[in-house]
C-alpha cells in the first residue's frame, strides 16, 4: 500500500470516530441526509457518503435520533433530528470527547517537542 | 429505465426485504439532492448523463452502499468457529475410515482382476471425496442455522465475562487437536482391522492376471491380541482426555509414558518370540527360500524398530518433564 492512500485511510478512520459527535452536535435542528453533508463539510468535516448515511440509520434504530419523511420541492425527503435520549448522550460525549482531546493535544504536542 | 433507477434497484437486491422499500426511496432521495447540488455547481442538467454517472460512482457500487447498512454478518462467527473444525475433522476421518475399511473389503473380500485394482482405488478416492464434500456441506449447512438462531453474546446481554475463565495452558502443555483426532481414528481403524478382518493383512499375489489375497498373521499374533486390545482402548481414552482437557496435565503425560513403556514391552516380547507372521504356505512367496529366510528377520527387526523408536520419544518426554 502507498504512503499516500495509507495516510488516507487512517485520516478516514480517524473521521470515523468523530463522526457520531459531529452528528448529533449538528442535529439539534431538522436536516435531511445531504445537507448534514454539506453542513459538516462546510465547517470542515468532509465524510464519505456511504458512511453518513448507514450512520444516520444505525442512531435513529439506536434511538439516539428521529425521522420523519416529508415533502419538498416534489420530492420526499428523511429529515432527522436529535431525539430526547440523544439530547442526555450528547453532553455525556462532548466531556469525553474534550478528555480526549486535550489527551491527544498533549501526545501531539510532546511529538513536536 | 435509467439509471438511477437501475442503481436504486440493484442496492435493494441485496437488501433485507423488510427494510427495502424504505432505504430505496432514501436513497433516491439522497442521489437526487447530490445530482441537484453537483448540477448547480457545475451548470450541467440533472438528465447528463456523465454527471448522473459521476455522482452514482461518488456512491460507490451497489454491494458497497447496501453492505454499509447492514451489519456484519457471519456464516460461522468466532463463538462456533472451534467446535465447527473439531465436526469437520472428526466428520472428515470417520468418512476416511470407512472409506478405507470398505476398499479394504472389496480389495480382499474377493479375487478381483489386476487391471481392476487401481479403478477400484481411483473409485475409491472419488467416492471420498464427494462423501467428504457432503459431509462438509451439511456440517456448514447445520452450523449456519446454529449461528443465526444463537442469541446475542453473553457479553452483549449484560453477562460479565472473566478472564479467569481463560484456560491456563502453558505452551508446552498445548495439545494439538488435529493429533488427537488423526490419533483416535488410526486407533480406531487398526482396533477393527486386527479384531474383525484381521485377513485383510494379508499379502497378494498375482497369478494368471488375478490377484489373490492370503492372510499373513499366525496363532500366536492372537495370543497377543488382548493385549494390544487393553493398549488401543486405553490410547484412545488418553485421547479423549486431551480433547477434554485440551491441554496435557502430569495425569496424561505419565498415562502416555506407561503406554509407550507397555507397547515397548510387547513389541519385544513379540520380536523375540514365536513368530507373528509368516509368508502363507501354498503362496508363491512361501516357496521362494530367499524371501522366506528374509521375512522372519524382517518382521523381528521392525518390532526392534518400533520399540526402539518408542523409547526414544519416551526419552525425549521424560527429558521435557523433567525441564519443565
């Protein structure tokens, strides 16, 4: 395997793991499935489709998120949002999250030093 | 058809029906908000073709996308993997085993022309082997079914799992499964071959394009037979007990050191005794004098041979004990 597509895959890997965070951060209001991509995007986070989506469904059936179809533009479209429990998760995640963070910032940094 | 129809029908194949009709319509859903996007940025109709094929392949191929939803499935998972190959090879040597005992039967039970020998072997083989693919076949068919109606793991409902229920085998006490089972069913076979068709050792001769099978051992290899018996049953109870234990404990490992020191024992008493076998009287072999001088002597020195490598391995075990 190259360098190059090595590095590409544990950047992807390293994606995956926030993935769930960025989600349900982002969820406090309704969006359906490609403007969360364009959302995450937009503040930076790029993620493949083939892996939002499954993930979409995998915290909706976790209970994590609701949905709902609804009509726009002649087209229907699966609208999420964050559910109750998702909304007693995500604090819980965030404090994990900054615990790891400022773990990770001390490794990155000893590197550097 | 077009398509993203196409592709939309081609993921809801291998989905599960129950969830079809819904992640078809998202996934409709989610390729025509992506072809309005990418239309919009790149000022081309959401009807181009090459653009509908640009945003179709940023979704990956239909298996990749409908995998993705689904979660990992096994056909034999990890909690059944080991009991599955220790089926396998018990079921694959006992189809060995009777494969061999019946082309015995046939090979000796009656004369049979030269040329058919190696058919018969040939017929053999194949039969094997379509048994044994049958065998395997149903084993995977019956573990499958085991595997998708075994509830969730222990661990997933809530059970605490210990450590401590780890085995504690230490590499030297590490028993080799496939051994054990090659073990039980050479064991096996030799028991049924020297109690129930002891005339299949026999030696064959060719005459007039027909071979002819004549038995080999004499009375006194009889006098012996309860023995040996004692010595195969209890082998085989070793084996067991290993495949239980799955490791050798001092019970097992000085039980194996007092069959191989009572084997030692017959096979010698054996050598230097009356002769166990002898070239069959009438028997084209019999009346060459000096095949016949050379047969006792042959028979005396592979005992020899096989106490004495016998006592090398009991050398060697002692030695490993005795280091550990």
């Amino acid at each position: 395997m190259e360098q190059n597509q090595l590095i590409d895959n544990m950047a992807l890997e390293l994606r995956r793991g926030v993935i769930v965070l960025a989600v349900l951060s982002q969820l406090q209001e309704e969006q359906y499935g490609y403007s969360i991509l364009k959302l995450l995007a937009g503040k930076g986070l790029e993620v493949d489709q083939g892996t939002l989506y499954p993930l979409l469904r995998r915290l909706e059936a976790q209970g994590l998120l609701e949905s709902l179809w609804r009509v726009e533009e002649a087209r229907p479209r699966r609208y999420y949002v964050i559910s109750t429990e998702g909304r007693k998760v995500l604090p819980l995640l965030k404090a994990e999250w900054k615990k790891l963070s400022a773990t990770m910032a001390g490794f990155v940094n000893e590197e550097k030093e | 058809m077009n398509l993203i129809d196409r592709y939309v029908n081609a993921v809801a194949d291998r989905l599960p029906e129950k969830m079809r009709e819904d992640l078809s319509k998202e996934i409709r859903s989610l390729i025509e908000d992506t072809l309005d996007d990418r239309a919009r940025q790149t000022g081309k109709p959401v009807t181009d073709e090459d653009l509908i094929v640009e945003v179709l392949r940023s979704f990956g191929p239909p298996e990749k996308m409908a995998a993705s939803y689904l979660p990992t499935r096994y056909l034999i998972g990890p909690r059944l993997l080991p009991i599955f190959w220790l089926i396998v090879r018990i079921g694959i040597g006992i189809t060995a085993l009777v494969s061999i005992i019946l082309l015995g039967v046939n090979l000796g039970g009656s004369s049979i022309p030269f040329s058919q020998v190696n058919i018969m072997i040939g017929k053999a083989v194949t039969d094997f082997c379509t048994t044994a693919i049958g065998v395997f076949g149903n084993i995977v068919f019956i573990f499958a079914i085991i595997e998708l109606l075994l509830p969730k793991m222990a661990e997933e409902k809530g059970k605490v799992w210990d450590p401590r229920s780890l085995s504690d085998r230490a590499e030297n006490d590490h028993v080799s499964l496939p051994e054990c089972i090659a073990g039980i069913v050479f064991t096996l076979a030799v028991i049924i071959l020297f109690n129930f068709y002891p005339q299949f050792v026999s030696i064959g001769s060719l005459s007039n394009g027909v071979v002819t099978f004549a038995p080999m051992l004499t009375g006194e290899f009889f006098k012996y037979l309860p023995w040996l018996n004692i010595l195969w049953a209890l082998e085989l109870v070793k084996d067991g007990l290993l495949i239980r234990e799955n490791k050798w404990t001092i019970f097992t490992r000085w039980m194996d050191i007092g069959l191989h020191v009572t084997g030692i024992v017959v096979a010698l008493t054996m050598a230097f005794g009356a002769p166990i076998a002898a070239l069959p009287a009438g028997s084209i072999f019999a009346s060459d004098p000096t095949l016949s001088s050379f047969f006792a002597p042959f028979i005396k020195g592979f005992l020899i041979l096989i106490a004495l490598a016998s006592a090398a391995d009991v050398i060697k075990k002692l030695y490993r004990m005795i280091k550990n």
